[in-house]
C-alpha cells in the first residue's frame, strides 16, 4: 500500500512540476500579456488575461501552440487599436505573426520573432521608417507590409531575406533607392507599387510578376513554340543521305530556272500588252461611230416629170 501511495505522490508531484516549468519559463506567456497591455486590453480576445493564465491550455483566442509553445498569432480584421509590442520578440517558436486589417498604429519594433516564417502586418496605420529589423530573420518567406504609412528609405537588412518568397510593401510612403532588393527579384514575389521610390526597379519588378505560377503556362507555350522553331532549323542545316552538306546550284541547274523565270515575265509582258490593245480598240471604236454620225446627208433626189408633146404640132415635126 505505501509502495501505491509513493508512486501516486511521485506522480502527481512531476505533473505539477511540469506544468510549474511551463509557466516559470513561460516567456511566450509575458510576451502575450505584454502585447494585450499594448493593444489596450480589446474584449474581442475571448480568454486573454494579464494574471499568469495558460494561453495553450485556456484557448485563448488567436493563439495556436505546439506543446506549451505558441506558434500561430493571429488576430486578422479584429478591430484591434494599439501598437505592436517589442515582447514579442521573446516567442521563440512564434511561425505566424497576422495582425493584418487592424488599426494598429506606431513604428515597427526595433526586434521581432526571429523565426518567424509568415509575417502579415498589412493595412494597418503603421507609421515611421523601417530599421535594420530583419537582419535576424533568416527564415522568413512571406513578408507583408503593403497599405500603411511607413516611410524613409528601404534598409539593408531586407536584402538579408534570403529565403523570401513574398514581399508586399505597396501603398506606403518609401522613398529613394531600392537596390537592396534587387537581389531577392529572382526567386520573390513582389510589389513596391504606389511609392517613391526608384521606377526602374518598379520595372524590373512588374517583368518579373509574369514568371510566377499563374503566368508560367504561357511561358511554357512560348518556350516550346521557340524550342519547336529551333529543332526545325537544326535538321534544315543537317547534310544530306550522300553525307554532304547544302551544296550551291551549279550554272547548269540555274539555267532552266533562268529560261522558266524569263519566259513567265515575257508571258506576263505580252499578256499586259494584249490587254492594253483590247483597251485601245475599245477606245478607238466608240470614236468611229460617231464620225459616221456627224456625215452630212446626202441631198434628195427630185424627179423631173417628162415633156409632154403638144396636141397642136404635127408629129412629123418631131
């Protein structure tokens, strides 16, 4: 019996002392409490609280976790009002950060989950210029900042995003140079319209919209198209059965071509010929007529009635 009453105790005490380690380590926990205090305690996180509570184990609303880690924060088109907090930082295991189509005012923090994959901060009142804070982020793939107020020039540390895929920074007040993310231009999705910054790049950006999926079937197309010419032109240049390449025509083989050629123009030219002198007589005759028109008649003939002889004169007399 003593034996059962140990293990039960044990049993209980490792319980208890691991949920006690989940909430002494909890920074996750201090981050969440710190950005509810941020976003100015909204009623419309359900569960949220700033005494210590469980957010894995309570549900809180937004929060998705992996063990006692949080990995998914969203909190999308909420209404929320504040500013993002710099705690946030501490969620080590945080993969998702969507905040988006919110009124979330203020800078972005200086420091932000540094394994973050997805990092949605879009249509916000975001304001100010963007520091060096993606230096760190090494495995984000999907950034987007696109319809706030962000302004100054484009940093370094967006050039550090090597394994971007998106990036969304349109209808923002960004100014000058954006060289930085020139590099990432082949293998990212991106838009940087509606800003001020260089329209070259803005360019070479749009061309480069038209290799991604939705576009790639018709470049496809249009490779086999090029490939399907090029095929055809390397079997035209291939050398004949007897092994020899294209060979000129010798003067013996142009002369019947020459004859054939020379005896189609003379066909054309006399056929041209025949046609003009079908016009010219055709011309000429309505012309005739009308000179046989203009003839002057001919005066009538007028009888002259015979002598009658004389009843009185002596027919020998005649």
């Amino acid at each position: 019996m003593g034996v059962w009453m140990c293990f039960a105790f044990i049993s209980i005490l490792a319980i208890l002392t691991s949920k006690a380690v989940a909430f002494t380590d909890g920074r996750d926990v201090t981050a969440v409490e710190d950005f509810y205090k941020a976003l100015n305690g909204p009623p419309q996180l359900k569960g949220w609280r700033l005494d210590s509570g469980d957010p894995c184990g309570e549900s809180w609303a937004g929060l998705s976790c992996s063990g006692s880690s949080i990995i998914h924060l969203k909190l999308q088109g909420l209404n929320l009002s504040g500013y993002l907090s710099a705690q946030l930082y501490n969620m080590l295991n945080l993969k998702t950060l969507d905040v988006s189509s919110n009124y979330i005012v203020g800078e972005i923090p200086y420091v932000l989950p540094q394994n973050a994959t997805h990092m949605n901060l879009s249509h916000n009142l975001l304001s100010g210029p963007v520091g060096n804070v993606f230096t760190s982020l090494q495995n984000l793939r999907e950034l987007d900042l696109s319809y706030n107020n962000l302004t100054g020039s484009l940093t370094s540390s967006f050039g550090s995003l090597t394994n971007l895929t998106g990036l969304f920074l349109q209808n923002n007040n960004f100014t000058g140079s954006v060289d930085y993310l020139a590099v990432l231009l082949p293998q990212t999705d991106m838009n940087i319209e509606n800003n001020s910054v260089d329209p070259f790049l803005i360019k070479q950006v749009s061309f480069s919209s038209i290799l991604q999926d939705e576009h790639k079937s018709k470049i496809h197309l249009a490779l086999v198209f090029i490939l399907f010419i090029g095929v055809g032109l390397v079997l035209a240049s291939k050398p004949n059965n007897t092994g020899k390449g294209k060979r000129k025509l010798d003067e013996e083989e142009l002369k019947p071509l020459s004859e054939r050629f020379t005896k189609r123009v003379i066909l054309v030219i006399e056929d041209q010929k025949a046609k003009e002198t079908v016009i010219e007589e055709e011309e000429e005759e309505p012309k005739v007529k009308d000179k046989r028109r203009k003839k002057a008649p001919s005066p009538p003939k007028v009888k002259v009635p015979a002598h009658e002889p004389d009843p009185t004169t002596d027919p020998e007399d005649l």
